[in-house]
C-alpha cells in the first residue's frame, strides 16, 4: 500500500539523468493509439494506410505462441503483404539490427511492425533509423536522430517497457559492451497497438519483472526535474494503476481486467518518461545492462 501523503514528499525534483524534453519543446506522443481488448482487429485500415509491404520485427517466441499468427492473419484480411524478422533474441544488439535491416532492404518492405516486449521495437526503431542512411548504428550515439523514417506500429506483449510511446531506442554495441541510449522524434511509433490479450501468456516472473519496470518509468518521471503538469497526470494515473492491478495480474495471469489496466498503465508511464525523462535507476541499469547483458 502507498502511504498517505507519500507522493507530496517525493515531488522533490531529483536531477533527471538522461534527456529529455519539456514543455517548451512540445509534447511528444504516439501518432495514434488503438487500445483495449480487439484493438489489433481494428488496426487493420491503420495498416493499409502505412504501406504496402511490412517487415514484422519480432523473436520466436511469438510465432511459437501463435501471437505473429493473430497479426498475419490481420494484414492479410486486409490485402497487406508482409515479411518476418523473428531475429531478435534477449536485449537488442548493434547485430540483430543490421540482421532486420537487410531483411527490410532484401524484401522490399515499406513500414515496420514490431511485435513483443522492448526488444523488437527497440529495433524496429533501429532498422527504421538505419533504412534512409549509410551510417552505422553506433554512429547516432549521443546524437539526434533525425531523417524521414518509414511508417513504424508497435504492438507490445509485455505490459512494461513503453516502448510504443516512446522517442528511444536502446541498443547495445556489441563491440565496446555498452548501452547505447539513441534518442530523436523520429522513433516515436507512428501507430500504438495497445491490446491487453497478446499479454495473458507472459508467466508471472515476467509480469512482475516487467510491471515493475513501468512502475520504476513513472515515479522516474514524476520526480523528474523535467516533470510537467500533463507528466504528472500520466505519471500518477500509472503508479495508481500498477499499485492496484500489477499483483492481481501476477495472481491471475487470465484475469483480462488486470491485463487490460496494466498495458494501459505501461504506456502512460511511456508517455510520461518520454516527456518528462528518467533518472539515475535507469543511467545505472544502463551501464551494468550492457555489461551483463
């Protein structure tokens, strides 16, 4: 339980860690967002719109479970054709982008779909980056990513990351054993596909493990030097969320109410930190993440 008062005694605006932006600079958010239970099935004029041919970026896992099934079967009920990158395995690296991007120039694909945890939209948003340039990955290290990316849907299948709201992109270079942090708004999805059923089959380890990084994601931005009113809302309404239905979901892996409250929960702590930025849990995590993997 959350004790009373505790949030007014944190609103003590630590020094955020990593980039961000303010209000100033506008608030940044997905193009649009299809959430709730049948939210892919809606998704399918969405995707005639971004192109004809899409790279699924995803790992085997979901064709295992049947998840890429549900999404190929939406883009061929609405004429769109497409290819599969199931490559991505664990944390995304400077290898598995260069493996979709070929992937993505070899078969003549169009727009991007990224379908699972962090992972394969973090490099979708890589490959994105990487289809209009010569440059390697590492090269965006510390700067804006910029350029004019093809069409890019996020459809997450874990409730933690918000990687689908986000303007970031993690990758780890393989070379130096770091975490690159690669940011630009050009990364932010174009299209959201938020629908709680493609979470029931994550175990409860990964629902807690996940559902507390989203929770870690919101009170960061809250405490944020960077934190703005509409922040804050998004930030709040996330801990309330996750306080209540993250150890229901644990409990009761099927329980859709739970399911549904927490990709909601996810991703506007997503919106959050994307706006507001993040603090000194995650500029650690990084440095150790690229290290241990």
């Amino acid at each position: 339980r959350i004790p009373a008062g505790f949030f007014t005694k944190i609103k003590c605006r630590l020094p955020a860690a990593e980039i961000g932006v303010d209000m100033a600079n506008g608030f940044i958010m997905p193009g649009k967002i299809i959430s709730g239970s049948g939210a892919l099935d809606q998704a399918g004029e969405q995707f005639r719109k971004m192109g004809s041919r899409a790279l699924i970026v995803t790992d085997q896992m979901m064709r295992k479970l049947g998840t890429l099934d549900k999404v190929t079967a939406v883009l061929e009920k609405n004429g769109v054709s497409y290819s599969v990158f199931d490559g991505v395995s664990g944390e995304p690296t400077d290898v598995m982008v260069n493996e979709g991007l070929q992937a993505y120039k070899k078969d003549g694909c169009d727009f991007l779909i990224a379908l699972g945890g962090g992972s394969p939209i973090d490099s979708m948003k890589a490959v994105a980056a990487l289809s209009v340039t010569d440059q390697e990955i590492s090269d965006f290290f510390g700067k804006e990513i910029e350029g004019n990316l093809p069409p890019m849907a996020a459809i997450p299948t874990t409730a933690g990351t918000g990687s689908e709201a986000t303007r970031f992109t993690i990758i780890t270079d393989t070379k130096k054993d770091v975490k690159m942090l690669l940011r630009g708004d050009v990364l932010m999805p174009d299209l959201a596909i938020v629908d709680p059923q493609f979470t029931i089959t994550a175990p409860p380890k990964t629902t807690a493990a996940t559902g507390l990084d989203a929770l870690t994601h919101a009170v960061e931005a809250y405490v944020s030097t960077n934190a703005n009113p509409l922040t804050d809302a998004a930030a709040l309404m996330a801990i309330k969320m996750i306080s209540q239905y993250l150890p229901k979901a644990v409990a009761n892996g099927v329980y859709m109410k739970a399911r549904d409250k927490m990709a909601y929960a996810q991703y506007l702590a997503g919106v959050a930190f994307n706006n507001a930025s993040l603090g000194y849990v995650h500029a650690m995590a990084h440095q150790l993440g690229g290290y241990y993997n």
